[in-house]
C-alpha cells in the first residue's frame, strides 16, 4: 500500500516558531489601521469638496433665484398682502415659471452629497475608535 505523501509532509514539516503567529496578527491588524485611515482622509477630502460645493450650488441659486424674477414675485406676500391673495392663481403661475429648478435640484444633490459623506466619515471614525486605532494618520 503507497502512503498518502501530502499527510507525510505535514508530519514532518517543523512546527513554526511562537512568536510568528503574533506577528502576523500584528502585521494584519497594522494593515487594517493604514486601510482605515485611508479611508477616512478620503472621506475628509471628499466631505470638505462636497461642502464647498455646496457653498457655492446655494450662492449660484441664490443668484439664479435674484435674475429669474422668483424673489420680486415672492416679495409681494410681504409687500402687498391682499394683492397677492386676491391674484393667487395666477402669482403661483408666475411663481412656479420662475423657480429655477436645476439650481435647486443641484443644490439638493450637493447637500445630500455632504450628508452622505459626513455620515461615512462618522461611521469610519467610530470603528476607529471601537478598534483603538489610534496611530498618526499619514504614518
């Protein structure tokens, strides 16, 4: 009867030293430390542009809101209460023709864009620091 060779390397192969299996362990965990902190300087990066955009999608909106003629037609609940009640229907119209919509849709994007990344920036901060990670970020 042949002996099953892979069972005889196993039987004869050395034992490894004991400190190995804490430095791989160790080599693991500093790993997860860099991939983390990459993470979360990615997530800064794209939060702190995120929010710029923001900045400047509610500047633009407010500008677009200024030409488009919204403001003056919504000034008029404040200026002339009873003239705008009076012609509601059509103030609306004028209202709703004037509202500039792909400046707020973008408006609404970024801001959900800076939510987004400050929920994951929280997030991967938070495991941060459940794990006790906390080495220099740029190591």
């Amino acid at each position: 009867m042949q002996k099953d060779r892979s069972t005889t390397i196993l039987k004869e192969a050395p034992e490894p030293p004991s400190y190995l299996a804490a430095k791989i362990l160790r080599s693991i965990e500093q790993e997860e430390q860099r991939k983390l902190h990459r993470q979360i300087a990615v997530s800064v990066a794209f939060l702190v542009a995120s929010v710029g955009s923001t900045v400047a999608s509610l500047m633009s909106m407010g500008a677009e809101l200024s030409h488009s003629g919204f403001l003056s037609f919504a000034s008029l609940f404040n200026s002339d209460f009873s003239f705008a009640i009076a012609n509601l229907r059509e103030l609306a119209m004028s209202l709703v023709e004037s509202f500039p919509a792909f400046s707020a849709a973008l408006c609404l994007a970024s801001i959900g864009v800076a939510i987004w990344f400050s929920a994951r920036l929280a997030h991967e901060a938070n495991v941060a620091r459940r794990n006790k990670f906390s080495a220099p970020l740029f190591s």
